[in-house]
C-alpha cells in the first residue's frame, strides 16, 4: 500500500470534526509527554557528565596527592 493510500484511509477513518479533534488533542498531549520526558533525560545527561567531570578531577587530584606524600615519607629521616 503507498504512503498516500494510508493517509487517505486515516483521515477516512476520522469521520466527525469531534473525532477529529480528539486525536488530534491526543497527539498534543503525547508530544508534551515526550518533550518533557525529552527535556528530563537531557538533564539528566548533563547532571552525568557533570558528575564524571567532578570524578575524573578528584581522581586525578588524589593520585597528585599520593605521589606528594610518598615522597614526603621518602624524604624522612629515619631513626
């Protein structure tokens, strides 16, 4: 069936301005759904990288902060 047939028979299928209405009042609906959940996820993908940022820069932190106490303890005098 092509692409044309189809259309027809939807708007075939949507006999009364009510009916009309109704899917399309449906079809709002379901796009705010998913931009919301869109804008929710997008969010959530910043918060992540945000957070693997934060991670990566204490690990690489910590690991300056291991190798000035090694040598600090290398350097002591010993008894």
């Amino acid at each position: 069936m092509t692409v044309r047939r189809l259309e027809d028979m939807d708007s075939a299928a949507l006999t009364t301005p009510s009916e009309s209405h109704r899917v399309g009042k449906s079809a709002r609906i379901e796009k705010a759904q998913v931009d919301a959940e869109l804008i929710r996820l997008t969010r959530l993908r910043s918060a992540h990288a945000e957070e693997q940022y934060r991670i990566s820069s204490q690990l690489a932190h910590s690991r300056e902060e291991v190798q000035s106490w090694t040598e600090r303890l290398a350097n002591l005098p010993r008894i």
